[in-house]
C-alpha cells in the first residue's frame, strides 16, 4: 500500500472512495501508516468539499451571471473563501480540539450572514442552500472520521451556518419572530443528528470493512451541492426556476 500525499489532489479522492466503497483499506492504512497521515490527506479533502461549493454561489454574484444581486464584493469574497481553504487543508490536522472547536463556532456565525445573502429570499438560492446542506452534513461526516479537529470543526460550521441562515430566510416571511425562533433550532438540531447519523454509519462500515449500499448513495450525494450551484449560478438554473 502506498502512503498518501497531502499535496496530491488525486489521493484526496482515493481517500473519499475509500471510505464509502472500500472501508477496510482505511484500518489497513492507519495500522501501517498512523492516523496522522490519514487526517492530514483527510483535512485536504474536507477543506475542497466544504470550500469549493459554497464558493460557487458568490462567484455567480461576483460575476453576475444571474439576474440579481450581482456585487463584486462576490469575488472578494470567493477570495477570502480561498484563502480558507488554504488554511483549512494546511492547519485542518494540526490544531487542538479547542482552537478548532473556537474556529467552528466563529465560522458558524460568518455563514450565517453570508447565507442571507446566497438564499436572497428566492427558490434558487433557497434550493441551493438546501443541496449545500445535504452535501456539507455528508462530508461533515466523513470529516469527523478521517480529518483532524480544525477540518471537522470548520466543516460543521459552516454547513450549520448555511442550515441556520436557509432557515431563517425560508420562514422569515410567516409569523417571522415564532417561526424563526423555532424553524433555526429545529434546522441546526436536525443538521446536526443526520451529520451524527452519517458518521456513525461510516464509522461501522469502516469497523466492519464492507461497503454498504446505503454508503454508495450518500457518495453519490456528495458533489449535490456543488452541481446544483452550479446549475442555478452559471448554468441557466435560476432563471428556469422562475420562469
């Protein structure tokens, strides 16, 4: 077996097909290798499937492919997003679990201004948060199992914030104080208990070393947010929605 490379992009996705296709090897591996040199593959990969597609929707507004909201502000903050993903995959298995406890809690409250602004009130951006949601909880997941502390923590803030902010902008028109004092929580409670859910069946998969078919759905779930990002952002999604 050879060793995985932090640097090589390829060995991040080996690393995602193994956990969902071929979880045995993952025992195999850290038996030989260490858990460090898991976590430190691991932390790359969870920084690119966190970073990358929430980055779409602010570079569809920095570029102005749909018809609202278009500020360059869009690609300042794509930008900055970068700029995270560095850190996340360099730092992501070299940090104690507090300093990435500190930085999930911080990074939950930046999303969920940030989403406010993706969602826009409208069903295309509402539609996207929802599908970065189901994909960020799935990778949030697999981060609590192969990542180090600062890419799991990251990644749960992040996907949480999303969840919080949807939340709040798909009931902030309905008795807005009630709904949202109950829709946020129940949004947060019930991101957090699927992403716990996830990761405790992958946890079994990988002591058990079978794949499972439930596993191969939830791989196939994984790039959902990035695409349908795409789809509304670049690709004529939002103006089918509305049309």
């Amino acid at each position: 077996m050879q060793r995985l490379n932090p640097w090589n992009p390829l060995d991040h996705f080996r690393l995602l097909g193994w956990v969902f296709l071929r979880p045995r090897v993952i025992n195999t591996y850290q038996e030989t290798f260490g858990k460090q040199s898991l976590q430190r593959t691991g932390s790359w990969l969870v920084s690119t499937l966190t970073w990358f597609p929430v980055m779409i929707p602010v570079l569809g507004y920095g570029l102005a492919t749909i018809p609202v909201g278009a500020s360059r502000s869009g690609l300042y903050l794509a930008g900055f997003y970068g700029v995270l993903w560095l850190l996340t995959g360099l730092l992501g298995a070299r940090t104690s679990e507090p300093v990435g406890f500190a930085a999930g809690i911080t990074l939950f409250f930046f999303m969920l201004g940030i989403s406010f602004a993706v969602t826009a009130g409208a069903l295309p951006g509402i539609l996207t948060s929802t599908a970065l949601i189901i994909s960020g909880l799935i990778v949030r997941s697999v981060a609590v199992l192969v990542a180090g502390h600062l890419a799991a923590h990251v990644c749960g803030g992040v996907v949480l914030g999303v969840a919080a902010g949807t939340a709040a902008v798909a009931f902030g028109g309905v008795l807005a104080g009630f709904i949202i004092a109950v829709a946020v929580p129940a949004a947060l409670l019930i991101t957090y208990t699927l992403s716990f859910l996830v990761a405790q069946h992958l946890r079994r998969t990988i002591t058990e070393g079978q794949a499972t078919i439930p596993g191969k759905i939830l791989l196939a779930l994984v790039p959902l947010g990035g695409l349908i990002a795409l789809w509304v952002f670049f690709f004529g999604g939002w103006q089918t929605i509305l049309s």
